[in-house]
C-alpha cells in the first residue's frame, strides 16, 4: 500500500518482470531507409544484453513512420514516438529517455554513422565499474572523423575547443552524438538542461550538478549511406546559443537575448531605410519613417524565425502571413509603450538617455513575451 497516493499497486505477472537493462535512443527525421538495417545492426550488437530501442521521429514526410510500425509489430523491443509541431535533435533525445525505465540509455544516429559495435562494449564498462558516462570518441587513439573534408574537421574541432569553456568534466569529444550513460544520473541533470540544439552530450556534461565519471572509446566516424546530412549553418548557430546559455543562461534567457540582437540589427535597418528613402527620392520624412518602420519590423519577423525561433519556426504562406500580421500588431503596441514610458520618465525630470533606455526596456519586454505567446505560440 503507497502512503503517499494511498493507492494499492498489484504485485507483477510474470510475463511483466522482464525490463529491459539499457534503451538506444534514436531520433529520426527523414531516415526511412536507415531504421531496418540499423535495428538488425543493434540485434548483431546487443546479442545476450535485454535491450530496446526507442524512436524518436520528428514527424518525418516519408515513409520512417510507417516502417518503424510495421517493424514494432513483430519485435518487441522497438519502439517509437512520434513527434508533432516540433523539432530537434536534443529535446527528442530528452522525450525518448523519459519514455523508458531502462537503468543504462544509450544515444546513436539513425544514419550508421556511428560504430554499434561500442555499444556492448559501453554497456560493460558501465555495469561493472564505477562510470557514469561512457563516449563513443572520434578523438582519441585509433578515432578518426573518416572522410570529412579540412573545412569540417576545423569547424570541428574549433567548436570541441570552444565547448570545454562551459564543461566541467574532461572529454575529448564533447561534440560527440554517441554515447551510453546511467539513467540517474540524466534524471540528476535533466531539469537543468538548456534543451538547445544537436548537441545534447555538451548539454549533459555541462549542466550535470557534478563531476561525471567518464570513460571514451575510439571509433571511426562512417559515412553516411542512406538519406542526406541534417547539418547546415543553422545547426552551427544552436551549437553556439547551447554555449551562450551556459554562460548567461541562468541570468538572461538565451531567446530573451537573441531576440534583442535581432532587434539590434533591426534598428540598423530601420536607419539605413530611412536614410536611403530620404536622400534618393522626395519622401516627406513621416512617410519614409513609417516605411523604415514597417522594413525593420518585417526584416525583425524573418530574422526571429529563422533564427531565435529556429525550433518553432512557422512555415507555409498562411501561417507565415498570419504570423507576420501579428508580429506587427504586437510591435505597434510596443512602440506606443516604449514612447509612453520614456515620456513619463523624462516628464518626471528623468535624462533622456534615461527615459529612453526604461523605453526600450519596457518595449522589448512586451514585444518578446507577446510575440512568444501570439506569434511563435510559446507556452
């Protein structure tokens, strides 16, 4: 009998003792190709371990969903969830894990590219000695990035620098996508995590409350042979807000801060029109400043979505005109705050830099949580 819940917990069958030891977390996004040949990889790998795999599938527009199912029907082990309305590697990642039991998770690629081989290997170093984390490591001994080009390589190991400013346990591949941990110690760390990104073992290993014992295991990183890379400009872009929000995180939201350089750049804009429409043609100054305004409040739109937004990004003409048009009407009534505000300040005998600065403290306050709440639909 449960004291807290009061409620009387049935004593298991014996068909339901049996959890498996460790979970390989997959997430998936356009990988119909990949999931077979890499579930009867995993099968060949984990022989003689109680194993599962979960799915994490972003809601991908091929056929991954519909393999993964017709596969769950006949082994037990796999496993998926189907994401709807968001995206990225990191928090689908976080979702799998809190969907098992399991005492070990495992994280790997759906595209093969990482060695399955490690994982038994990973699932023995840490059932028997006193690890926490053990990481498959392109950097160390026989490890090797196989056929990046020099680009890559430096862009790589640049952001493995980078990264060890904000870690607190030794890795020499923190960039690592491929790794086996114990199921405490992510609950330990999981409500401290920025949720940000691809690189989930970065978040894990910075926002962990302690030191983590760890273990690395070279591999060769492959090449992919099925579906085309995630990677882009963009991906480099969350790698380097995971770092900022280790940095300042925990004093100013990471999005709070993007949307105000956005804004930033936006005040270029707005000046930069204004200027152009002012010495090029014979526009009365309020009407060029209302078309400067509405620019740099349309560039603002694009640049948040793209950017700050990047995870809830809104697609489609319709939504995207909706979006806009509510992004204006936010705006505007952020302007009016902000010259109301500064007005009452500088009537109160205030400076103007003053007035101005309670302004724009009080306007960007508005324009982030209204936006967040009308135009990105943040809850």
């Amino acid at each position: 009998m449960s004291d807290a819940l009061n409620i009387a917990i049935p004593s298991p069958q014996p068909w339901q003792t049996h959890v498996p030891d460790v979970a390989i977390i997959v997430p998936t996004f356009k990988e119909a190709d990949n999931v077979v040949p890499l579930i009867e990889k995993l099968r060949q790998a984990l022989d003689g371990i109680a194993w599962e795999v979960i799915f994490v599938d972003d809601d991908s527009p091929d056929r991954t969903i519909d393999v993964l199912a017709e596969v769950a029907r006949t082994d037990a082990r796999v496993r998926f969830l189907q994401r709807l309305g968001r995206r990225g590697l990191s928090s689908a990642v976080i979702e799998g894990i809190l969907s098992t039991s399991t005492p070990y998770v495992a994280v790997i690629d759906a595209d093969m590219q990482h060695d399955e081989r490690l994982l038994s290997k990973m699932y023995a170093i840490l059932t028997r000695n006193n690890v926490d984390l053990v990481v498959g490591s392109r950097y160390t001994a026989d490890g090797g990035v196989g056929s990046w080009n020099k680009t890559r390589h430096r862009i790589s190991r640049f952001a493995t620098m980078l990264s060890r400013l904000v870690t607190k346990t030794e890795l020499a591949d923190p960039m690592s996508g491929f790794f086996m941990l114990r199921r405490s110690k992510f609950d330990e760390t999981v409500r401290h995590l920025s949720n940000q990104g691809y690189k989930i073992l970065l978040d894990i290993v910075a926002s962990s409350p302690g030191k983590l014992q760890v273990v690395e295991l070279p591999y060769v990183f492959r090449q992919r042979e099925h579906g085309e890379s995630k990677l882009d400009t963009l991906v480099s872009l969350e790698f380097f807000t995971l770092v900022l929000d280790k940095f300042i995180g925990r004093r100013v939201p990471v999005r709070l801060f993007m949307f105000a350089a956005v804004g930033a750049l936006g005040v270029v804009v707005h000046m930069g029109t204004l200027g152009m429409l002012l010495s090029i043609g014979q526009f009365p100054f309020t009407l060029a400043q209302a078309a400067a305004t509405l620019t740099a409040m349309t560039a603002n739109f694009f640049l948040n979505n793209i950017f700050t937004y990047r995870d809830k990004r809104v697609r489609g003409l319709g939504a995207m005109t909706r979006a806009l048009l509510s992004f204006y009407a936010v705006c505007s009534v952020g302007a009016l705050a902000n010259v109301g505000v500064a007005n009452t300040f500088f009537a109160s005998n205030y400076s103007w830099w003053l007035s101005a600065l309670a302004g724009i403290i009080v306007g960007l306050g508005w324009n982030y949580s209204a936006t967040a709440l009308f135009t990105w639909r943040t809850r």
